[in-house]
C-alpha cells in the first residue's frame, strides 16, 4: 500500500505542493489526492526539488483542505488501456469512455508520452493519402507518414473540413486496414456534438477512435489529449500495420493550456508568454508521426491551429511550421466569398507532396498539371489587383484570360460541396477542363505529350 502524505504546504490554482516526501517520487508520476469527506481527485507530479512535490490536479482544487487532505503517490505515469476495441468509440481526454458504452478490454497498457520516432528509424513518406477534396489531392497533396497542419482563424471552417478529411481519407490500391484517430482540444459542446454525431451519421465512426477534451473540462487534460490521440494511433499502426491519419484540433488550445501551466508555475515566460519550451513540447507531440523502417504501419498527422488574429508569424503557427512538413493556410476572403473549403492556394505548402504523386501514385501528369494551375493562378490574382489599381481597361487580352482563370478556378476546383467526395482522377481532370481557358501558347509548365493526351481528351 503507498504511503499517504498529510503534508500539503500550499494550493495554487490547479497546483499543490507537498512537503516532507520520504519516498522515490518520480516526474510525471500519477497522484490520489483524498479529501475529508471522502472525495478523490487526482492528479500527476511537475516538479520534485528534494523533499518538495510539485502537483497538477486533473481536477479543481476548490475545497481543499490543507491540513486534512491525504496525498498518496501511485507510482506509476498516465496510461491508455489499448485494444482494437477502442475503434468506433468516443473518450474524453483522458481516456475515458464517454459514449456510455463499456470499459475497454485492453490488451496492454502504454505510457501516453511515448517517445518521437528515431530519425535512423524513420522510412521516407511517399504514398498517396486521397483526401477526396481536390485543392489538397492536387496541389497539396497529403503524403502517408506526412505531418501536414491547417492553419486556420477564428471563425473559418475548419471543424468541417477537419470532419470531411477523417470521413474520406483512405489509402488507395491495395486494400489496406485505414483508421483516424482524433483529438479535439478546448473545444465548446456544440462543436463536440458536431463531429460526434457527423461521424456517427456518415458511418465513419467504424473506424474512428475520437478523443474529446471541452471548454470547460480540466486544463491539465488538456494537455494529454494529444497524447493519448497518438498513443492510441501507434498502437493501431505499429502492433497491428494499420495506416491512420491523426487530427488534432485545435493545437491554439493546447499551447494555450500549456502557458496557463507555465504561468502557474511562475517560469520565465518567453515569445507573448508561451514558454521557452513550448517549441520542444511541440516537437514531442508532432514527430511522434511518421514511418518506421521495417513496419508496415504509419502515422500520418495534420494538426489544426486557429491562428489568433490570422498571424502567421504567431509562435503558435510560426514553431509547427518549423516542425511539420509545410502547411495548409484558410483564408477568410475566399470564405467571406463564400467559397469552401477556403483554402488559399498560393501561400499552401506540401514539402512532400513530389513524393506522392506521379505514375503508379496518382498519375503521370500530376506534376506538371499542378505546376501549370499554381502558375496561372497565381498570375490570375496578380492580373486582379492589377485591375484594381489600372482598372480592367488597361489588361491585355492574355491578362483577362487568366484574371477570369482566376475566378472559375476558386469556383470550380476549390470550392466543393462539405458532403462531395472527389477522387484523384476527377480532380486532375477537373484542372485540365480548366486549362482550356487559357492558350497553348501559355502552358508552357506542361509537356507536350500530356497536352496531347489529357487536354484533348477533355476537349471531347
């Protein structure tokens, strides 16, 4: 039986420290802390200085009492109870089953800090992941063991979009073993009923494991939500080969939590007061993602972060983006247009995406297809703020062409449908039918022989 402490010396927010500790206490361990009328909350050990603990309730601290309050150490780290079993099941943040369905059977227990992946260890990401939404199947192509965040704002749709990728992602050719894993942070009811009942409505819940962490629920929960989202992931990928996309929504309230934690604690704050750590602490969530050499299974993840005040150079978006592997930026024009998704094209990035498509991946003209509309696009939006300083008047004829170009791309290939499912070959097609605006002349980022084949044919 562990020993029990009636030494609290003082209560601070969610934090307690604990005097007079006799025994091997170890960081990060789980503790009981009894109160008088009987109640338990628990919590786990920040810091250890000698005989002084360091400790994070879970809960409130409302109503404790110094002198008559018992801590007992448990020795042992937060942990999930994992199984297959934990598919098409809803838990909160820290593992617990909310769906009012039973207690997992688990088939072992695993410490939620895991570890990242070992670079050595790692196998290179170069598999296609259709998402089915064509402004990312096309030109930023999501890559199997890929870390690909959306940075998006207050307001801008991306529960929805988070929603439509864990509903129709999968894995194309052979028929593998696919499953989404998804962590929401801070998030209010409303949203947590929308992608319950979504993924419950659409059937996706089957192969979906979802952790949910409210508002309202306790700060340090916060902050193993992503944790146990990931936990729960390299189980599935790397015991039993399966292929899973984690989302993590929102990053924003994660990092939050983290700086109230740090504040708490009275620590040197850094950048906006995040701590100086926050980039480490990021960095142990994100690289967790990836291949192993030798195992069949991956983890692919895409984190969403809601920029304060749509600040790129926040360091919440500003530290992921040194950590991912580039990033998907919402834009509110393109919303306010009422385009969705309002994914902005030209500032989007996917570093891996040359490794995911081509012949045997997607197709053989996906490169140059995707060259072609990032080129005229981008000079489509340049010819319109031109107009607005000239007026339209003073456009070439080759200018209205791509100024217009401009227009019916956003209408056409990145606006779709939330509930629209559009394969890669419907995509690629798409942005051919839309090439035929332009002149010959002009795609000049496509050869001749893909011209000849998928142009014409577009033509029919």
């Amino acid at each position: 039986m562990a020993k029990e402490y009636l030494t609290i010396k003082e209560v601070v927010g969610p934090l307690v420290l604990v005097d007079e500790i006799t025994e091997g206490v170890k960081y990060d361990e789980l503790v009981e802390l009894r109160l008088p009328n009987g109640e338990t909350r628990r919590g786990k050990v920040l810091e250890i200085d000698r005989e002084l603990v360091l400790v994070q309730l879970f809960e409130s601290s409302t109503g404790i009492n110094i002198y008559d309050s018992r801590v007992r150490f448990l020795g042992k780290g937060i942990d999930l109870a994992v199984s297959q079993d934990l598919l098409g099941r809803v838990f909160d943040g820290l593992g617990k089953p909310i769906d009012g369905g039973p207690r997992v059977l688990p088939e072992k227990r695993m410490d939620i800090n895991g570890a990242p992946i070992n670079p050595y260890a790692r196998d290179y990401p170069s598999e296609f992941i259709q998402t089915g939404i064509s402004v990312i199947d096309g030109l930023n192509t999501l890559v199997r063991g890929q870390k690909l965040p959306i940075f998006s704002g207050a307001g801008l749709p991306h529960p929805q979009i988070a929603a439509q990728v864990a509903r129709q992602a999968r894995v194309l050719g052979k028929e593998e073993e696919f499953a989404v894993v998804f962590g929401a942070m801070g998030i209010t009811f409303e949203e947590s009923d929308y992608f319950i009942s979504d993924f419950r409505r659409t059937g996706a819940i089957d192969r979906a494991i979802l952790f949910i962490n409210l508002a309202d629920d306790p700060t340090i929960e916060r902050l193993a939500t992503p944790r146990m989202a990931l936990t729960a992931a390299e189980f599935l990928a790397f015991d039993h080969g399966m292929h899973v996309l984690v989302i993590l929504s929102d990053m924003t309230n994660y990092c939050e939590a983290l700086r109230e934690v740090s504040a708490a604690r009275k620590e040197v704050p850094g950048r906006r007061g995040y701590p100086g750590y926050m980039y480490t602490d990021l960095a142990s969530i994100y690289e967790r993602a990836g291949r192993i050499k030798g195992k069949k299974g991956s983890i692919t993840l895409m984190p969403i972060l809601t920029m304060p005040e749509d600040d790129k150079t926040h360091p919440i978006p500003d530290l992921t983006g040194y950590i991912t592997e580039g990033q998907i930026i919402l834009n509110r024009q393109l919303h306010k247009k009422g385009i969705y998704p309002p994914i902005d094209v030209l500032p989007s990035l996917s570093r891996l995406k040359d490794k995911g498509i081509g012949k045997d991946k997607t197709r053989e003209d996906h490169s140059d297809l995707f060259n072609q509309l990032f080129a005229a696009y981008a000079r489509g939006k340049e010819t319109q703020e031109l107009a607005v300083i000239l007026g339209e008047a003073a456009l070439s004829d080759a200018d209205r062409l791509f100024f217009a170009f401009a227009d019916r791309f956003e209408a056409e290939y990145i606006c779709q449908n939330e509930n629209e499912e559009r394969s890669i070959e419907e995509t690629l097609d798409l942005g051919w039918k839309l090439l035929r605006m332009l002149p010959k002349a002009e795609l000049k980022r496509v050869r001749q022989a893909y011209i000849e084949k998928y142009l014409k044919a577009q033509e029919k």
